[in-house]
C-alpha cells in the first residue's frame, strides 16, 4: 500500500502538470477484494487527492471490451475476450450474429471474472520450475473456473459452429507474441494487432514450457520480472483453448486504459464533432471543396 501511494504521488503530480479538465481513475479487483481496499482508497484520496472508484467486475469487462474494440473482426460470428490478470482473469463473449454497426460492448452476450491470475496461481503451483505435472495441474485449476461461465454451453454450441476467434488482452499474450515474432526487445507496435494461429501459439507454449527458469529470464520479451509467472498465464490460456478451441487469436496490447479513454471521448462527443466537421467539408455535387476541406 505504501509503494502504491507513493507511485499514486507521481502520477498527481504528472497530472498536475498538464491541463486535465476530467479524468476517471479506477481500481479492480485488488480493491474489490481485500477487506481494506475502501480504506486504502480512502488513503489514496487524503494523501494524494485522487478520488479512485472500485469498479465492478462487469464494468471492468465492459470496459476491457471497449478499449479492444478495434481489434475484433468484425466478419466473425463471435469472440471470446479474455484478459489474464495477476489476481483475476476477465472472460467476455461477444455475440457479432447481431452487431451491425453497433459499439462492440452492445454484442456482449456474457462475462465472467476467475478468481485466478498469474501471482495466485504461480504461488500455488509454483512458477519458477514447472514440469510436466505442474503445469497441468495449473491447466486443471483454471479449467475448473470454466463451467461457472454463464451459458457455458451456449458458448460450447457457438464454438463448435465456427467463425470464431479469440481476443487475448494481457502479458501473456503479448508475451508469446513478442518470442514468436523473435523479438530482441519488445515493441509495442509490432504486437498490438497481431494475429497468431492455434498451431503458432501451441507452439510458442511448448517452447516456453521447454526453457527453463534462466532461459525464460534471458528472453528479452520475458525478463526477470515476469519469468516465474509466464507458465501460469500459458496454463490459464491452455484452459482456454481446451475448452474453446478458435483457430485464430488477435494480441492486444492495449485493455482497460484505452476503454476508459474511449468512454470518455465518447461522453464528449468527439466522433459528432468529427462527422460534422466532415460534412462541412464534403463537396457539395457541381461545386468547390470549402477552404477546411483544402487546408486539412
């Protein structure tokens, strides 16, 4: 709590030194959870002056699906959107049969959080030497979470019918994205929006799972921060897979930031603004552009 405080004081003053007329500023399920997190957002504010809101899991779907929106394709049938967290995984599906232009969060047809992550589950299992044994016992862990899934077996029907693909929002995806691509350091531009088949990602899962702890530090994409927790975000996909098994997944580095950021746009109204400065700007049939249109 101290060491969140004292990251909170930087991020005010950087706040501090640009004109924000509005912000929204959120917790999840760390808050959500722990018997004092009312306290420590109390904390946050007298300390700090940040107002925090503990947002619901729901809204933290809604809003995961929000900042991914560009990603999904929106030709297929459906999507499954998940985002692999360190105390909790976000599961959405998004039903497109009915979408028709509308905002990618109108097409959720059910959300589930998992009370797994990568820190629970490697704390449990073990993250720094994983074996054969180990890693399944993971699998099995996250895969008992499945079945509580809203319509599980609606989800199971809709699979099975294709055109789906998988949306995947968090370090592990972006992870297995940045080995695959043999990245020597990681870049956000070339992940974000990269689609990777079921065969490449099986493949890049067996490759972890085949390096040992100093090898998996020693990958640029991993490091020493994230090398003890990889495995248990592989074990929760691998759940994933098994289950709803798509032949393509969409990495998105990009989540719940970027849907406040969406959200907020919108309450402004910036896309009206745009359409009319569009509109001003047409050509009208038989005459001249206007002078916004020429100078851009």
């Amino acid at each position: 709590m101290d060491r969140a405080v004292d990251a909170l004081k930087i991020c005010r003053a950087k706040l501090g030194r640009r004109p924000v007329r509005r912000a929204r500023l959120i917790a999840t399920e760390a808050c959500r959870l722990a018997a004092n997190g009312g306290a420590f957002i109390d904390r946050v504010l007298s300390e700090t002056g940040l107002e925090l809101e503990i947002v619901s899991q729901e809204t933290e779907a809604r809003l995961a699906v929000a900042g991914c929106g560009p990603l999904i394709d929106l030709t297929a049938s459906g999507v499954i959107l998940f985002d692999i967290g360190g105390g909790s995984s976000e599961l959405v599906w998004l039903d497109l049969r009915q979408a028709h232009g509308r905002r990618p969060s109108a097409s959720i047809k059910s959300w589930q959080s998992m009370p797994i992550g990568v820190v629970n589950l490697s704390e449990r299992h073990g993250g720094r030497d994983v074996d054969d044994a180990v890693f399944e016992g993971m699998v099995a862990e996250a895969a008992s979470h499945l079945d509580a899934f809203p319509d599980a077996e609606g989800l199971d029907r809709a699979v099975a019918d294709g055109g789906f693909h998988m949306l995947g929002t968090s370090g592990t995806v972006t992870t297995l994205a940045g080995v695959h691509l043999c990245l020597d350091r990681y870049d956000r531009s070339r992940v974000d929006g990269l689609w990777m088949t079921d065969a490449e990602i099986g493949a890049m899962m067996r490759q972890l799972r085949q390096a040992d702890f100093a090898a998996r530090v020693a990958n640029p994409c991993i490091g020493e921060d994230r090398a003890d927790l990889v495995l248990a975000g592989c074990a929760i996909l691998e759940a994933l897979r098994r289950r709803w098994r798509c032949d393509r997944m969409r990495v998105a580095d990009r989540g719940l930031r970027e849907g406040i950021l969406v959200e907020l746009m919108s309450a402004d109204h910036v896309w009206r603004r745009r359409r009319r400065r569009h509109n001003r700007g047409a050509v009208p049939s038989g005459g001249a552009a206007s002078g916004e249109a020429r100078n851009g």
